[in-house]
C-alpha cells in the first residue's frame, strides 16, 4: 500500500508540471510570432518590454517565495498557492493571446505590458510553491533525485504537447492566406484565432492539472518555520548563498539557449522553410530527445559524479547543436531533426540535473546561514528562468530588429532576416551550452566530500527539529 501511494503521490506531483509547462511553452515558444506578426508589435517595443518585467520579477519572486515559507494551512505550504497560480495564470495566458478590445497603437501597447506582466506574476504563484515541494517530500538524496526526474519527465512531457501539438492545433482551428512573391501563390499562415484557440486549450488543462497535483500530492517533512517578508532580508539570503549565485549564472546562460531554439522554430519555419507544419515533426523530435534525457541523468550518476554527468549532458547539447547547425546551412532537414534528437537528450538530463542542485542549494544554505530559505532559493528557479526568457528575447528581437525582418512578409522577407533567424536556431545555442559549462566547471563546488558534509550536518539538524517537536 506504501509503495502504491508512493506512486501516486510521485506521479501525481509528475502532471502538475505538465500544465505549468503548457503554460509556459505557449509563452516561450509562440508569444513572440504572435506579439510581431499577429499584433504587428515592433521588435524595439518588445526589446524594451522585457528587461523592465524582469525588474519587478527581481522583487515579486523572492517576494512569493517568502510569503510560501510563511503559509500555515490544512493543506500545508504549497498546495494553496500552486492552485489558486494555476488557475489566475490560466486566464492570463488566455487575456495574452488575444486581443478582446479590438486595441491598437498605444492602448495596444499598454494591453501587451499589463497582460506580459500579469502572466509572470500569476506563473510564479504556482511554480515557485511547485518546484518548492521537493525538499518537503523527502531528506534523502536519493528519493529526491527521483522526484526531480519524475517532475523533469512530467515537464518535458507538457513541453512536448504543447511545441507538437499546438502547431498542428492552431493550423486545423484556423489559417490566413497571404501571397507569397518567391512562390507566386497564396501561402497559409496562423492567424489570431489559431493562437487565441491553442491558448484556451492549454489553460483548462493547466487548471486540470493543478487539481490532480495538488489532490494527490502531501508534504511530509517537517520545516523550519519562515520569516516574515522583508525585501532586504531576501537580498540578503540570495546574496549569501554564493552557490545559488553561481546556479542562476550557469542555468540562465544555458537555458537561455533552449529557449532561443524554441521560440526561433516559429519563425525558421515560417520565414526560412516556408512551411510552418515541419514545425510539428521538428519538435517531435526535441519530444523523443527529451524521453531519452529523462533516462541518461540516471544511467550517468551510476558511473559518475552528479557534477560530471551534468558536463556531459552539456557536452551532449552541444554535440547536437553543433550538427543542427552544420544541417541547416546544408539544407538537410533530416540530418537537422536526428541531430535535434542528440541535442534534446542532453537538454534534458541538464534540466533534471539543475532541479537536483537547486535541493543541494537549498541545504547547503541552511548550513551556512544558520536556517533555511527553501521557497526564496526555490523562487531563483523561476527567476532565471524568466532571465534566460529575458536573454532569448533580447537576442531574437535585437536580430529581428537589425536584420529588418517584417511580419508581413513571411517567405518574403530579406536574406539577412533569414540568416539571423537560422543562426539563433542552432549556431547561438551551442555557444551559450560551452560558456555555461566553463562557469559551471570552475565556479560550482557542492559536490564530493564537501556536499557529503552537507547533507549530513542538514539530516542531523532535522532529526534534532523532529525529536523536539515530537
């Protein structure tokens, strides 16, 4: 009965990632090409918009995750808070994709930045508590790692549905025909309906989710009780921790480079291939990439170190990367998707691998500080996440910007765009995954004896805490 419960708790906990990640990947992947080409936004406007969301991010983050640590209800700390995200963040994602009011020039604008912001704010209700949960579940190391790979796989799963399905959902819903010069025909594209439709599917399953995560789901580790928030004290313990420093760094540059891939692919097969549907077969195979990764983490700690098998998976992201790019230029769209499957196994092993550091993180700032900051030190999940979407979007738009590139225009755009466009698909990448290893290699020391140490002293803290509570 234990182990079935354990299943279903685990397993449970698994799918509230999927519907967080619907949410995010029609954020990450597709908001863009609607915002340019649906909307008619500059790429200069949009350059803009996103550094300043980071900003109030940088306060309301560590803000949430405080406020998580201070939550005393039936339910415990996270299961409020990742229902009540879930839901708010369901009808942003819907307000974000479409354009109710008929709204242009700047009450347009102003619409775009209320909606751009309000998604991240309503995000970080449910994916600061959700990601924050893995410590509650279990102190042992081992437990943990399997956790994190469950909820990994879970996501990557929401990944894939979203980047196969939502293509293939928004062309069967609705298109727009335009007349394209090269080929002399009319060619069709998404249009805002097809975006408003994937939108609205995502969000009732984001709902969906949460209630099945958070019905199945329990804390069972006991934790320091919380402070109340004060924006200096969680400066403070950021700043402190210099490992969650050193995480937010590396994880940012190289999430960054996923995230360019997915939000370029909209625009690659639109502008350079001219045919939007590969995009489905493209992402098919990130998916089956992403299935292999889940099971790579595991195999590689067996042999090694957690700190090597993370340098491996990089090296692996970056091996295919590297052959994407040779493919592109080659025009072999084939050889592009076998190596896209190399490329993804490495992404995602890395993804597993950082959610594990970030537990590692959460101990080692309870040794060194005296007490713990789960929630805060998990909210830095969010937050770089939001930084490496920060640096994907000023890398598109500023490309997009100095290319030229016109929404309009679609195939028709200049040679420059389209270069811009396939470099940022594959060439950029695998150059951000080498530069995110080397801080990862020399600037990140839980591991070894010195982690041991760690956990140990951070067992021993919690049997003493339970003992008094008991």
């Amino acid at each position: 009965m234990n182990s079935l419960k354990f299943i279903k708790s685990k397993l449970g906990y698994g799918v509230g990632a999927i519907g967080l990640d619907l949410s995010y990947g029609m954020f990450y992947s597709f908001l863009a090409k609607y915002l340019t080409d649906v909307l008619g936004m500059k790429a200069s406007f949009l350059l803009i918009l996103t550094p300043i969301a980071r900003i109030w991010d940088g306060v309301n983050d560590p803000m949430m995750g405080t406020i998580v640590d201070n939550t005393h209800t039936k339910m415990g700390k996270y299961r409020p808070w990742i229902l009540t995200g879930a839901c708010l963040n369901a009808i942003v994602l819907v307000f974000l994709f479409t354009n109710p009011f008929h709204l242009s020039g700047i009450g347009l604008a102003a619409y775009v930045v209320v909606t751009y912001i309000l998604w991240g704010m309503t995000n970080t209700l449910a994916d600061i508590p959700y990601w924050s949960m893995v410590p509650s579940f279990t102190s042992d190391p081992q437990e943990r790692n399997l956790i994190s790979t469950v909820a990994r796989a879970f996501s990557g799963l929401g990944q894939g549905i979203v980047s196969i399905g939502a293509p293939l959902l928004m062309t069967a819903f609705s298109m727009t025909t335009k007349f394209d010069k090269e080929k002399g025909r009319e060619v069709a594209v998404h249009d805002e309906r097809s975006f408003m439709a994937a939108a609205i599917v995502c969000a009732v399953f984001l709902i969906l989710f949460a209630l099945i995560c958070v019905g199945t789901t329990k804390e069972r580790v006991s934790t320091a009780p919380g402070e109340k928030f004060s924006l200096k004290k969680s400066i403070s313990i950021i700043t402190r921790n210099d490992q969650l420093l050193v995480f937010m760094l590396f994880a940012m540059i190289s999430n960054a480079g996923w995230y360019l891939t997915s939000g370029v692919a909209t625009y690659y097969f639109d502008v350079v291939r001219g045919n939007p549907n590969e995009q489905s077969t493209f992402n098919t195979c990130s998916a089956v990439g992403s299935v292999v990764g889940m099971l790579l983490l595991p195999i590689l700690t067996k042999f090694f170190s957690k700190r090597i098998a993370y340098m491996i998976s990089l090296g692996v992201a970056a091996i295919g990367y590297t052959g994407m790019a040779v493919s592109a230029f080659a025009n072999q769209m084939l050889v592009m998707d076998i190596f896209y499957v190399v490329g993804a196994i490495g992404i995602s092993s890395m993804f597993i691998a950082q959610t594990v550091f970030l537990a590692d993180i959460v101990d080692y700032g309870e040794v060194k500080m005296g007490f713990r900051a789960e929630s805060i030190t998990f909210s830095m999940k969010g937050f770089l996440q939001k930084m490496a979407y920060t640096l994907q979007t000023i890398i598109l738009f500023a490309t997009l910007g100095l290319t030229k590139y016109d929404g309009d225009l679609h195939m028709n755009n200049s040679a420059a765009a389209k270069t811009g466009i396939t470099l940022m698909l594959c060439v950029i990448p695998p150059v951000l995954f080498v530069i995110s290893l080397l801080i990862f290699a020399t600037k990140f020391k839980l591991h070894g004896a010195f982690m041991d140490d760690i956990t140990k002293t951070v067992r021993e803290n919690r049997e003493k805490r339970e003992a008094a509570e008991a």
